[in-house]
C-alpha cells in the first residue's frame, strides 16, 4: 500500500512542466492516493489519436472482460487470415465479421455474443 502511494506521489511530479513546490505535493499517503483515483485512465489507451477500432480490437476487449483467452495460433491461416484461439474455439477475423470454425476447416459468421457464450 505505502509503495503504491510512493508511485502517486512521483506521478504527480512527473506529471508538473517544471518541478512543484512541496506546497504543491500532496502532503499525506491518503492525500496521494486520492489524486490518484481522481484521475481517470484512458478508456483504449493504445488506439491511434483518431479514434478508430478494427474488429480485432474489440475482440480483444471482449476477451479480456469475460476471461477468455485470445491468442493468434501458431502456422494456422484461412485465405491468408491469421486463426486465432478464442477459448475453445478458432475464429478467423475478416475486416468486421468474425467467423468460428463449425467442423475441420469450414468457419461460419458468428455475432461477438454468440462467440463469447461458445467460448
């Protein structure tokens, strides 16, 4: 807890132009820390400065906010398409459909939904 507020406390003062006055700092561990959470993180911090998001993107998020893997396979690729695991199962992205393989080497369109609730 204490080395958490350490790194508020010098994220403040990397945050400044120029080097704050300790009038400026935050006085307490608590001070700190509520600077902190006062602070919101960006919501997809590694999107370009436009604002756009491909498929894999969401796909991506998706995974990660119900627990499921999501990995490229290893020397996998439909119609040069990179396969990727997606829990139990293998999805081909194509631009903004998803497909999910249904038997050996044939993949139908799937909704992210439906894909999550596969998985």
């Amino acid at each position: 807890m204490q080395f958490h507020g350490a790194l508020q406390l010098m994220q403040c003062v990397q945050q400044a132009a120029t080097l704050p006055g300790l009038k400026l700092l935050p006085p307490t561990y608590e001070d700190a820390l509520l600077r902190g959470k006062k602070r919101a993180a960006p919501v997809h911090p590694k999107h370009d400065l436009h604002g756009t998001v491909n498929m894999r993107d969401v796909v991506e998020e998706f995974a990660m906010q119900h627990n499921i893997e999501f990995a490229p396979t290893k020397h996998k690729s439909v119609d040069g398409r990179q396969v990727y695991a997606f829990g139990r199962q293998h999805i081909v992205i194509d631009h903004s459909l998803l497909f999910v393989e249904s038997t050996k080497g044939q993949f139908d369109p799937i909704d992210i939904d439906e894909l999550v609730k596969k998985a």
